[in-house]
C-alpha cells in the first residue's frame, strides 16, 4: 500500500511539473489537490479538460464515464470504462471501487458526474478528479474520443 501511494505521490509531483508544459497556465495547476497521493479523505477536484487530461495520462488512475451506454458507444475518452449512473444497479456497481483509488470521473456535460461523485464519495471513495464541463469541455478543448 505504502509503495502504491509513493508512487501515486511521484505521479502528482510530476503532474505538478509538466502540466503547464502542456499548455495549461500555472492557475490551471493549481486546482489539482497534491494531498491525492496521501489519501486524504473528501478529497474532490472539479478540473478543466486542460487539466483533466493530465490527471487521466498518470498511471493508476481508473477514467469513469457515467453516461449511458449509448452515449459511451458513440464516443469516449480512450482508457474509460462506463458506470451508468442512471442505471438502477449504479450503487451497486461503485460499491466494488477500491477506496482508496484514485478516479477521474466525467458525463457529457458535468450534471450527471456531480451526481456520481456524491454518491461515491458516500461509500467512502475520497479521491476523485471530476471533469467539470463534461465531455462537451473535452471535445471544445480539442482532445480526442474513441468509439
């Protein structure tokens, strides 16, 4: 465990550092929690799609679309795995998250992903990044989906 949240501290020193090389300016950076790698509890992050993409390049992190699956058939961000949270079993499915992991959550346009961070947050998930302009934000910024 120590040596998973050392490495997950080594990723977000490095978000820290190459973030702005990305394009991001140094405010966007600064909405990015760097008590993620020690786990600290309610720990949610609202973040821009410049800063979204970042947290979702670092190893370990598990990209959560909450739409249906309709929605994510016709386009997703690469890596995500979808978690319905319309879907009356949704509970049920984020009661298998690992705790102490770390999730980069998002919806189309940021509504539904509130929602599903709530109610993660309430099983005793605390770090999570959210998208806060959805995937609406993502594609206007100019990042890619896949189908």
């Amino acid at each position: 465990m120590r040596t998973w949240r050392l490495g997950v501290a080594f990723a977000a020193a490095a978000l820290a550092f190459t973030a702005p090389l990305a394009g991001c300016s140094s405010s966007d950076t600064a909405n990015v929690p760097t008590d993620v790698a020690v786990g600290t509890p309610a720990n949610l992050e609202r973040v821009d799609a410049n800063t979204f993409t970042s947290v979702v390049a670092i190893p370990g992190i598990t990209i959560i679309d909450v739409r249906t699956p309709g929605e994510f058939a016709q386009g997703h961000i690469d890596g995500a795995v979808n978690y319905n949270v319309e879907a009356p079993d949704f509970a049920d499915q984020i009661m298998g998250l690992d705790p102490d992991g770390v999730y980069a959550v998002y919806c189309q346009s940021g509504n539904r992903s509130q929602v599903a961070v709530d109610q993660m947050a309430s099983i005793g998930v605390n770090s999570i990044f959210e998208l806060e302009s959805g995937l609406t934000g993502w594609e206007s910024a100019g990042f890619p989906v896949v189908s």
